[in-house]
C-alpha cells in the first residue's frame, strides 16, 4: 500500500509530513507489561517495521510500579510471578533478565488466614481448593468437627456432567461445604481475584479445577496423585514456584524498554479514537494532554498499518466506539473492580506476632476491613533492613469497594488498626505508601469465556488489528505477556500477506 506518512513530535503538534520510504508501522497502544512485550515482539519479527508504543501517563508500566524509599524495596502492585506456565519465564531468559530475578525465601512458605480474630495457618498441602494431606485438615482449628468430615466427604459427591459455567462460590461449596468454602477457599481465591465468588466464572479463572473434578471426579483424589514433595509442605500457594526481579517489578520494565528502538515510545499522549482508513490502514486519533496549563506532548493523528489495543477494556471501549460500537459494547460489558494498598514499615521489635508465614488472607465472613496482608519483608530478600518488617495491606475489591475510596488519611489509619489488631503491632509505623488502582483488575463473571469469544470475533473482522491484556484470557503477568507476544504475531502475519498480495 506504499509508505504510511511518518508522524513528527515537535512543540507539542502532531504533523504528517514525512514518508516512510516503503517501510511498515504498527502502534501499540498502552505502555503496560502488555503492550511493552507487544512491542519487543514487533521488533523481533521484523527489525526494519517502525513502532510506536502510545502511553496516555507519564510512565511505563501500568500498574507494575516500584518505589525505593529508606532501604526499603516497596511494590505498588504486583511483586511476583509464576513460573509453571511459560511465557513470563521464557521472556525473561530471551532478553537476559532471568538472573536478576529471585525465588520467594526458602522459609516460612505458607499462608495463614484469619479465624476469629487470630492468624492461623492454612493447613500444609491445601493449594487454593486442593486439600493433598488429611491429617493438618484434622487438626486444623479452622474448621469445626462437622466442617471437617464434611470436607472429607468430597471424594463423594458426584462429578458436575451438564458442561455448564458455574461460579466459584457454588463450586467450592457443591464439593467441600459451606465452612470450607468460606474459611479457607473464598479467602485464598479472593486475594487473587478480589471479586464476587458468586458472580467468579471458574471456569474463566481456575479451568483447572474443572478439569481435575471431571477426570478424578475428586478434588482430594486429583490432589493426591499430583502432589510433589514440596507442596506437600506448602500452604495457601505454590510459593516455590513464584519469582521476582531482584530490583523490583519496575527493572523489567526498564529492561523491555531499553530494548525498544530508539524514540519508539511516546508519553503523554492518550488515544481519543480508533479510526480505519479508506486504503485498509489505520488512524488514531490523539488528545492534547495538559498539566498545568503546558501542553505535555501532542494533539493531532497517527497513520499506521497495524494496531494493537492493550489497554483496559473500559479505555478501549471509548477509543473503538465510533469504528465498531458492537464491539465496544461486548467490552463495557467486562465489569471492573479496584483496590488501594496500603504498605506499612515497621520496627522488628513493634511487632509482636512471629511472622512464620508470608501473609494472610481474611475471609468475608470475618467481616473485617481489609482483604489481605503480605509480609513483603519476609516474602522476598532485600525488600527492607534486616531489624525492619515491611507489610502491604490490601483494602477495597468487589465486595468492598467503598472501603479503596477512603482518603489517605483513612485509609492509613485502617491498616494500622487491623494490623494492631492482627499482628499485635506497637506505636505508629515508620512511613506509610498508599497506592490506588480503582477500575484495574477485570472481573471474570459467569459467562465470560463467551464473552471473550463473541469479543474477539468481532476484533477479527478488522484486518491487522488486535485486543491484548488481562482482560481476557488471564490476569497474571505471565497471561499479559502472552497476549502481548500473541498479539504481535497476529498483527504482523496480516500486514505481511498484505504486502504478499
């Protein structure tokens, strides 16, 4: 289709008025960890194509943000991923980034959870809804007598066989009870999710589960045949399968972007619309962005043969809008919910529980005002002096979204509290870091995998365009790299054999 008009950033203008001699572009839209792994995707598959990765905020990342303060190492979002699925551990040996990452600390690897106001240790061998050792389910005070033989009468309830979508909160309930359910599984679940278990698809969420009940027909027999070792000791998670970078989440970010050509990142520069052009390329439309009353970058458009949309959906709903209001309304209907983080240092000696764990969790039956807790200094090394405790506290999620809203000065004040109250903490912490995130996490209800399907259907009616992040086939940084990458490849096959014909 020849050259696409090369845009200039000068003084705050956007001016088409340079050809690209031949050469192809694709723009990224989102300079989170999926768009960012979109754009090194690009570049592997073709050095020559010319790509622009448009971020609407100042900074790259998204929500993966990491501040150093006081010798202290604090994550404002996620601090860690998973690697018994491929591609966040792969990505980072490609680009030479897996030996600054770091295992959870050998010690202590278990969750605890909330009981009647104390700390009690998940059993050893229960991972989320899979219970792989009998007697710590005997003799946890967790559960009652009866919740307990109830929970053993698992391996006979008879497997799910109508195929049907079922929420996590009846799943965990049809096969373990009500207690089980809501002291151990609704806890864990929800410090993942931060949603509704009534409205959670598990099939959207945890396929696994699923699968495990229809071939052993029991989560406890399933569990049993697929132990090892190590999670036989484990609580709460597979803590020995989870990594973070030495530096924090942000020194991946940096090394993605280091590796970005040169000028291919633009700031302060959000996109307003989505536009087709008549000879099958593609506008966006970009707003002015001020601070201040200083323009920060640019106004005007931006040509290119291929796009990739990787940023919430509730953004990409208002940018697609007028080029496929089908499409734009499958995507408001992906409900959000959001979180504040509340990160507290203290001194050692001011803290008088044990710290034998990673964290907690708090069912909603406790009624609390948080979701969660995680001893960051505990979790990973070099997260904080050795005679200082660092704890991230989460507040807010589906269930409790008013409670994310509160002030900062409340919000402080809660997590304080509660951490007095839990963790028999002295006197007022050293500093404080609030971080908030309202709308940031996609709420996979019932239904959901149809959503996606009907979403992406219509995204593929559109040549060389693509839908990336966590809004559709996985929250973790692992699935946002892999939708990235995906992303990528999908959009330079279509605007190669464009050039082929």
């Amino acid at each position: 289709m020849g050259g696409v008009p090369r845009v200039s950033w000068l003084s705050g203008k956007c001016l088409v008025n340079q050809s690209l001699g031949g050469r192809k572009r694709v723009a990224v839209i989102g300079g989170g960890i999926t768009g960012l792994t979109a754009a090194h995707r690009l570049m592997e598959l073709d050095p020559a194509l010319d790509i622009v990765l448009v971020e609407a905020g100042s900074r790259l990342g998204g929500v993966l943000d990491t501040v150093c303060r006081d010798d202290f190492l604090i994550e404002r979002s996620a601090d860690n991923f998973i690697t018994n699925v491929p591609w966040a551990i792969d990505f980072c040996r490609q680009i030479g980034f897996a030996d600054r990452l770091v295992p959870t600390t050998s010690e202590r690897r278990q969750a605890m959870v909330v009981h009647r106001g104390r700390l009690e240790r998940v059993p050893p061998g229960f991972m989320l809804m899979t219970p792989s050792r009998i007697w710590p389910l005997m003799t946890t005070p967790i559960l009652s007598p009866w919740g307990k033989l109830r929970l053993l009468g698992e391996r006979f309830i008879p497997r799910r066989t109508d195929g049907l979508d079922e929420s996590l909160g009846s799943f965990a309930r049809r096969r373990f009870g009500r207690e089980t359910f809501e002291r151990i599984v609704q806890p864990l679940v929800g410090g993942i999710y931060t949603a509704d278990p009534e409205k959670l698809s598990l099939r959207a969420t945890l396929p696994r589960f699923v699968e495990m009940e229809r071939r052993w027909g029991s989560l406890i027999r399933a569990a049993r045949h697929e132990r090892t070792n190590g999670d036989a000791e484990e609580s709460g998670a597979r803590y020995g399968l989870f990594v973070a970078p030495r530096e924090g989440m942000t020194s991946l970010v940096q090394a993605i972007a280091a590796r970005l050509p040169k000028n291919s990142v633009r700031l302060n520069a959000p996109v307003e619309k989505v536009a087709r052009l008549p000879n099958g390329g593609w506008r966006l439309h970009l707003a002015r962005q001020e601070a201040g009353g200083k323009v920060l970058d640019c106004d005007g458009v931006l040509d290119c043969d291929g796009v990739i949309v990787a940023v919430g959906a509730p953004q990409a709903t208002g940018m697609l809008e007028s080029l496929d209001h089908r499409l734009a309304a499958d995507l408001s209907r992906i409900p959000y919910a959001g979180t504040s983080i509340v990160t507290l240092a203290y001194r050692r000696e001011d803290v008088g529980h044990a710290l034998d764990g990673f964290g907690f969790v708090v069912p909603a039956v406790e009624k609390r005002r948080i979701l969660a807790g995680s001893f960051s200094s505990v979790k990973f090394s070099g997260r904080a002096p050795a005679d200082r405790v660092l704890v991230r506290v989460f507040v807010g999620g589906a269930c409790q979204s008013e409670l994310a809203e509160l002030d900062d000065e409340q919000l402080e004040r809660l997590a304080v509290e509660e951490l007095r109250s839990l963790l028999n903490t002295r006197g007022a912490p050293l500093f404080s870091d609030i971080a908030r995130w309202p709308h940031s996490m996609p709420q996979y209800h019932l239904g959901h995998c149809q959503l996606v399907a009907q979403i992406e259907a219509k995204a593929a009616e559109w040549s060389a365009f693509e839908l990336a992040g966590n809004a559709y086939h996985g929250v973790g940084i692992p699935n946002c790299i892999d939708s990235g990458q995906t992303a990528a490849e999908r959009v330079y096959a279509a605007i190669s054999s464009r050039v082929a014909r």
